[in-house]
C-alpha cells in the first residue's frame, strides 16, 4: 500500500466535502512476567499507566472527518482525525495524563505536477509500521524496535525516575506529554509516478520534531527523507490491499532541547531500510532500522532521555489469509539492541527479542478480531538491570477493530 | 424502554454507516443554602468546581457516532460518544480538571443466538437512573443515593481533604478524575427474549470496575448482573416512551486499590431492585439500592473514601403529561443514608432526604426545557457534621435539552 | 456581515438535521526580536507555550454540528463547535496544558418576534475582530488591543510570574487556564430588524463572565449590550461577504474573583464603537475601545491581572481584492496603550503601535493562503520595561485555512 498517497490525497474524481469516519479498538491484556526479587519494571505491566498485569481498554477511538471542503475543486484535500482512547497519545501514563487529542490535521495542495504539498500534523514519512494505517496493522502491540526507537517519548521538566516497585498496581510510568506517534507539524513535497508495472514515491518533510505537540519548543527543524519504489500485481487495485512488492527508505534528523536543561540540544538521527510484499494468501514484510541520540530508556526513566547513545533493530514477519475462511494467521520475530556498547552505569546495552504470533479473524470488510501472544526475551549486559529484564514473560492480547 | 438493547444494538434492517448525533444542555442553577458559622460545604455550592452560588453552565455537550460500519452486515453495530461539557465526567472538580472525554466506544457482536457480546467502554447493567438515556430523564439533576452512592468518585493520590471554607467562591471539590458515569470497559453478555406480551433481558459483564477511565489500575475485575421483566402494552411501539412496566434487579461487585496506599485493596457491592411504569399521560418509577465498601464522604473527603461502611437509598417519583399540551409534571422524593450505624468520627451516619417539583416543557420531540426546584433536608447524628448539613436549603435549576 | 444573526440562528427553510463542519489552520512563524541583555520576554516568542522564535502550528483545527435538530421545527437551531488546534483555548500556555475545547454549545428558540432567546455557550456580542466568523478574518494575529484588552486570561492560584530568560527555548508563559476566546455562557435575547435599506440589530446578554470555562466562580454575572445599524447594498445577498456599511457600539461589564484571594473581587469594564465598510474591491473597517480593571499585563504576569487600571486602542485597516485575480492586499494599523497614567511600578503605562502588511491567495471559496508581516513599535515610559519591549521587531507569519 502506498500510505503517502492513501492518506494525504483523495481520489480526484468523488471524493465528499466532509466523509465521518473512525475506528474503535477495545481490548484485553494479561501480561505473564515475574516479580524479580518482589518488584516490578514497565515491560511486566500494562500501558499506558503501567499499574496492572491485567486490564481491558480501549486501544483507539478515532473519529475524523476527511475530504475536499469545497467539492468543485479536487486540488484540495484536507484529513482530520481526533484521537479518544487510551494510549500514550492521550496518555502519557502519569496518573492524571490523560486528555483527547488531535492526531491529524492537514491540507494537502494539488497543483505542481510531481509536487504536491502536505501542510500541517500529520504522518511524517518514514518506517512502515508507524506510517501505515493502524486499521491494516495485522498486529496488536508495536515491534521492540518501533515501540522504542521511533515512537518518540517527550520528558517534560519536574517529571523523575522511578524505581522498580512491590506490587503491580503502582504507578511505573513517569511521562505526561504524549509520544510522538510516527507524526510531526510541517511542510512535506511528496508524490507518486507510475513507470510501467512500478510506482515510485518520493516525500521531503520540514516538521518541528516535536510529534503531536503542536507548536515547537526550538528553533531548528527536523528533516525527513522518503523513497519508495513498488512493483504493482494488479495496476487496476487501490487501497490499503494493492497486491504489490515495495521497497522503501527513509531518514530522519533533527534536535531536541533538554527539558531539564534547556539552554542544551541534543541530536536524534533515525533512518532504516524495508521490504513488504502482499499478495493475497501471503503477506510477508521485514526492515532494518538505526538510530542515534535521544534513546529512550523505559517508561520509569525519563531523565536520562538526553543520551548520544546508538540502537539498531529490525523485525521480519508474514501473514497467510486461509484461503476461503475468514482467518489470517501472522507470526513476527523482532529484535532490538539498545545504548550498543555501553557495558555498564544508568543506560547499558540491553537485547529485547520478541516472537508473536497471532490470528485476525474478519467479521467483515471493516471488523476484525485479533489474538496475540508474544514470548519476550530481554537481558542486559549489566546484571542489575539484567536481573529485571530476564523475567520479563509472555504477554496476551485480545482485539476487536471496528471501522467506520 | 430496554436500554440495554436501545443502547447496546441497532434495528437490523436500517442501520446507517455513521450517524452523527448528540445532545446539548445549557442550564442554570441557584442555591438558596446558608453558611454556618461563616462557612461553606459541597452540597451549598454549584458542582463541578463548587466554588459559587449561582451559575449558568453546559451541563452536557454530547457528540457521537453510532451505526454498523459495513451496512452489509448487520451483525455488528457500534457506538460512540464523546462529552464535552462540564461535568463530573470532564471534570473531577478540582480547578484545572476539564478535559473532553469519551463516555462511550463499544462494539456489539450479534452471531450468537440469545447471547449477543457487547464489548468496549459502555454503561454497565445497573440501576435505571444511571442506565436510561440522559435525553429521556426527567430531572436536571440526580437523586441523593445515585449520586452519592452509584456516580463513583475516584480519588488520587496526592489529594487531600478540604475544610469548610468562608466564602463560596472558594474552591471546595477535592477530586481530579472523572466519575465512574455508570459506566465501565469490558465485556458484556447479553439478550431480550418475547414471551407473549412479555420482554425479559438478562446481562453478565466483566469489567476493569475503573468507570471511564479507560484500563485498569488492579488486576481484580468487576462482576455485573442484571435482570429485567417487562409487560409490554403496546409490542409495536419502540424506543425509549414504549409503554410498559418492568420490573428489574442487579448487582455488582469489585475491589478497589487504595489510592495513597497501593498494597491495599478495598471491597465493593452495590445491588438494586426497582420497577417502572409508563403510559401516558402517566409515568410512575421507583427503586430501592444497598451498598458496602467505597462510600462517598463528598467532594471536600477525598480521603475517606476507602472505607468499608454501608448506605442504602431509593426513590418514588412520577410524571404526569398533560394531554393536548407540551406540558409534563414531575415529582420526586428520594433518600439515602450513608454510613449507616456510626455514631461518630470522620465518617458519622448522614441521611438525605429530597422532593423534587419539576415541569418540562416539550417544544419538539428533539427539544424540551425543564424547571426544577428541589427541596432537601439533610442530617447527620453526628453534630458538626449536622451543624453543616441542616442548613442545606432549596436548589433551583433550569436547562434546556437539544438532542439531535 | 450580521455575525449575531449568521452564527446563532439558521435559514428557516432548509437547514439540515445535522451538518458536521469546521475548519484547519496550519501556520508557521519566525519572530525577528532581539534579545535584551541576553534575555527574552513574551512579545519576542511565538505562542501559546512562548518557547521559541520560529514553528510550525495547528492554530485552529475545529469540528462542529449544526442544524435544526428536528427538521420539522425551524423554531428551534442549535451550534456546537470544538477546537482542538493548539492556541490560548486549547493551551493556556504552560507546559502541559494543552486539551480539546468546546467553544460553542448553543440552542437557539425563534419564537418571540423580537425576541429570539439565544442560551448556552457562544459568543457574547462585542467587538467585530472577536465577533466575526475566524474563516472570514483575513489577518492571521489579532491587533494588540484586542489580543490585550478583549482576549480575557483567567490566572489560577498557584500561578507565578517567570522573569524574562536567557533562552528562547524557556517556556515564557504561566497561565494554564483557557483565555475567554470573546465567548461566555450564559443567555441573550437579540434580534434583527430591516427598514428599508437598513438593518438593526441589538443583543443583551446575561453571563457567567468566566469565558469558555463553562461554570461560573462566583455568584455576580456579567452584563452585555449590543447595537448595529448597517446599511445594505444588496438586501438579497448573504453571508459574512455580504455588501455593507456596518455601525456599532458595545458594552460590557462584570466582576472577577480574585484567584490569589477568593475573599476579593475586582471589577471589569469594556467598551467600544467601530464601523466595518465591505463592497468588493474594497473592505475597510476601524474600532476604538476602551477598558479599565482586570488589565492584562502579559503572559509572563499572573500576579498583576487583578488590578483596577486603564486602557485604550483602536485599529483601522483596509483590503483590497485585485480584479479577476484570487489575490486579495491588506493593511492594518493598530495601537494600545495600557495602564494609562502610571509612570512605574510593576504595571507601567506601555504603548504597542503596530503595522500588518498582508496578501490572501483565494484558492477556492472555502480555502487561502495568508501571509502577513508585521512592524511592531513597543514601547514603556519605565525604563526596565522599555528596555524590553524596544527591542521587539518583525513577525511573519504564513497560513493555509481550510473551511468545511
């Protein structure tokens, strides 16, 4: 699927002056991890409060409006969507956190051929899993890497570290702000070109790097960089099914100013390559992604976000539809190395690899059920923390997604 | 009416994809209570922030989406509501607390005959006060035992009891989180079978028993169990005036963290028995609740609400319509007794009694305004806390309803 | 344009159940201040958080309903509009104060001939920059007298003054609570009458007096006058470009609690008269106001809102739309001066001359982009203050609006 154009444009032809649209995602967790030494760290409890090992929720409820405002003109769409659920965008974790909050918002301009001009809060161009839309992620949870790396964490000043603690129902979770979730304020020039069976994309963005906080906390921006290039089995599908093989890659970097110093920056670099190739009953996808500065370090951590320190991780998983039933079985192996080469002190090099395997079964078109069970194994190589991460266990999860 | 199914599905013939809808209620109130000795407690003050006499306000400004996403099949519905006026919903009370919020995101499954499986955030299987749609009920404001008893207050760490304060701009309400608002997020078995003119509907749902605030903060659940037989004078007639008399009963049972100790639980159970009647020009309903655990001291005690005392309460109200006018007339008593047998201490037994005289005035079948003047004398065995109470005085208040 | 009539009532012929609408605003800014001796103040920094000198912003993202309700009786509209951009609505400033707002949650009765009763949440009648529909503004900032005098903010107990700092990147502002936004709760009748080629139009209003903060924190409400005549040029035409010579005058009275002291009130003041000329190619339009109590003293300045000073100011400003072209040339002069008389002290006389050169590209009739450069000269009669404000220069500022 091709997300810049799926969610930045419309179809020239009928697209609506106001379409309501959205999503609902309630679910269940139950995380199986261990106490080490009678206490408790983030990854053995459920978010976004991290004061549970068990809990329902609802995961996302999205309701947005998108189309051309005015419908005798396709040269201009816009894309509204407001988030209601429980998540680290509405929710920090801290107690209390919790508010609605706008995830998009933007006008795109279509009048430079090979040009077109995305303004405002949206998706920036970049990795897979963040970019594509939540309604086709066969997954419940995020990848290690993804959930780490790039879903950007935003310290505020006051906020401080948490110890490990004896009981579950403690409150782990020291942020506020929402994270980042894969989107930025700003300018993007992107588009797409068909080349015989090939359609390759291109996007260049200027954002605040500030995520869905809105207005930006410094002067310099961020720059994101964006190719694509997709060999389409059928030229006549669309949407977020197109049977195709995609490339893609993509590069991020900009500064961040040190919440509990702000006369300090610090640089965040991000970029990563990927492959993902669907054409029904198989869908199979993998990416390789580096980052350096601003690694985060556990939702109990948030003061020692203003590292240099280097990660790098990657997932490879696929997807088999039963042909003539309404099962999808998935299965994804991911893997994440962070603060490479540190053996010791406040951030050490810990490994976190996840197996998942998981079933959606399709109600219909637009309502699916989804059954993951993750096997985690993390360790570090500094005992202390080593001593937490190594109990870390399994983790269930239940989902129905109903889109609207 | 049948709330559970009129809230819980959609007709099978002709759901819409979305439809947007809502309801508005600007209003007044005034209170006529006195100080004593110079001083002032919660119920002489206007909620949510308790800190005036007098105020207009936005009660209630509800915007939703509701229908069954792919109009192809029936067999799942979904609803959506989001608040954003100034309540105990989007506003614990404390200054600052406003935020919007979801009261409503659920998923309704109907493949199983007699059991359909409602999943998400919803109203849980109660007492009708509680349960009915906010745009049928016939008063401004809730009785003294759904809104001490069942409207579930949760306290934060952090937050601290409240004295009595000299003047009434002076901000009396402790709490920052939203109420329980009858709801919970879980998942909810659940059916209405016809037997000659006879509807029964039974309900079993399992809940995080955390109100709205949408995961869990303990790994304890809440049981939900409801019963309804209604006699149906009219099997053709729909929505929420069929003309009927039901008679119902429920339970619910949970546990609670303690909020400033988290290696603490605390027990709570709520059940109810009630009946309702309604043919025009004639409504008559009552009902009668007992509770233990968890009992609600008032916004200024946010302290002593992890207690294990009992209350009960009830009502008997009616409404009569004038035929051939927009007018209807409504009386109510109601009463509760919290703390029942404790003769002193911070938490003494207190008795509330109320009658409440109301008109509505029925413009259109989408809009009516209400008048209501209650009278209230409340009490407490304990004489400081009587010295407040006993000057709690008359609560006049009048809105406007706009559903659309 | 008769704004009064335009957002509180409905066409009575065809205005729909339901309507969902809004409208985006993507901008970004670059402030060309200098710092003073290594330090910044507010008038320096973009807004809300005031913690840099260039961003990119969301700086209004609404959705809204409107209609009828019940299409079968156009006696009765109602209007309900929420924001969730990141400006003094929604994000008082400090940190971490952003939320989505309702802004307006109106019900309109149209049965009085006369007399239409307009009750909720909207704007009060006052001032034509804060009275007219955002869409139809053609500035992106508001002049300094309005953004001053008229814009309310509302400090909370516990909010301190922040001396100027030696980074841009400080966070500069130190109100939480969402400013007035031109708008109250409460109720007003109004009416419009035409004679001939004129038409009259009065409003009087009731209202908490405590912005879009929808309960009231004392007993006292505010008092809104309102008057117009305009002639029209075309009585057939309609909607905010509707051919016409506006005049009008205002008033509007009330009193605040003070946050720092409950026991206290301070009364607050404010009126003007303006005049709004507009046949295409030309627009012009000029205000004066005066105001005395609760003077704001900027956002850095809390502890010095609850004062009983004066103020004055008043804009002229012209547009030009270019035949046959989609461009349209503004200009606009406004000025300020605030604490009138006082020549030290913490709330010294300051006067805030500024010139705004703008373009509006008309890409559609519901979508444009706007640049506007403005020329600020700031200046104080004491020193300290002077020192600050000489040193505030050019602001630019660009914009897509995107209507609904």
């Amino acid at each position: 699927a091709n997300w810049l154009m799926l969610q930045g444009t419309e179809p020239a032809d009928n697209a609506p002056r106001a379409k309501v649209w959205g999503f609902i995602q309630p679910m269940y967790s139950k995380d199986f991890s261990d106490a080490f030494a009678g206490k408790y760290v983030p990854p053995k409890l459920i978010g976004p409060s991290l004061d549970s090992q068990s809990s329902f929720n609802i995961l996302r409820a999205r309701i947005g409006v998108r189309g051309t405002g005015f419908p005798l003109d396709s040269h201009i769409n816009y894309f509204l969507l407001t988030e209601f659920g429980n998540n680290a965008i509405t929710n920090g974790g801290k107690y209390g956190s919790y508010k609605p909050y706008l995830t998009d918002a933007s006008i795109t301009l279509n009048y430079i051929k090979g040009a077109r001009v995305r303004l405002g809060l949206f998706k920036y161009p970049g990795a897979e899993e963040g970019l594509q839309g939540i309604a086709a992620f066969p997954y419940i949870g995020y990848t290690s890497v993804t959930n780490q790396m790039l879903l950007e964490r935003f310290p505020t000043n006051g906020e401080t570290n948490i110890a490990p603690q004896t009981v579950p129902n403690a409150d782990m979770n020291a942020f506020s702000a929402p994270v980042g979730a894969f989107r930025d304020v700003g300018a993007q020039v992107f588009d797409a070109f068909d080349v015989g069976n090939w359609e390759h994309t291109y996007a260049v963005m200027l954002g605040n790097g500030h995520g869905v906080q809105m207005s930006d906390n410094n002067s310099s921006k961020d720059l994101y960089l964006y190719w694509s290039s997709a060999y389409l089995f059928d030229k006549s599908a669309k949407g977020p099914f197109r049977p195709s093989l995609k490339m893609f890659t993509w590069y991020q970097k900009g500064k961040r100013t040190d919440a509990y110093d702000n006369t300090k920056e610090q640089d965040r670099k991000r970029y990563g390559v990927g492959v993902s190739y669907l054409k029904k009953p198989f869908r199979v996808s993998a990416e390789y992604m580096w980052g350096q500065g601003m690694i985060f370090q556990g939702q109990q951590n948030p003061q020692r976000m203003f590292n240099n320190n280097k990660a790098a991780g990657g997932y490879i998983e696929g997807g088999y539809f039963i042909p003539n039933t309404k099962f999808e079985l998935d299965l994804r192996y991911d893997t994440y190395k962070r603060n490479k080469g540190i053996m010791k002190g406040p951030t050490p090099e810990a490994k976190f690899n996840t197996w998942t395997a998981g079933v959606n079964y399709h109600f219909n078109k637009k309502t699916r059920f989804t059954l993951d069970y993750s096997i985690r194994k993390y360790s570090s190589v500094f005992t202390p923390v080593n001593n937490q991460l190594k109990d870390v266990k399994g983790l269930l999860a239940l989902q129905v997604t109903a889109v609207f």
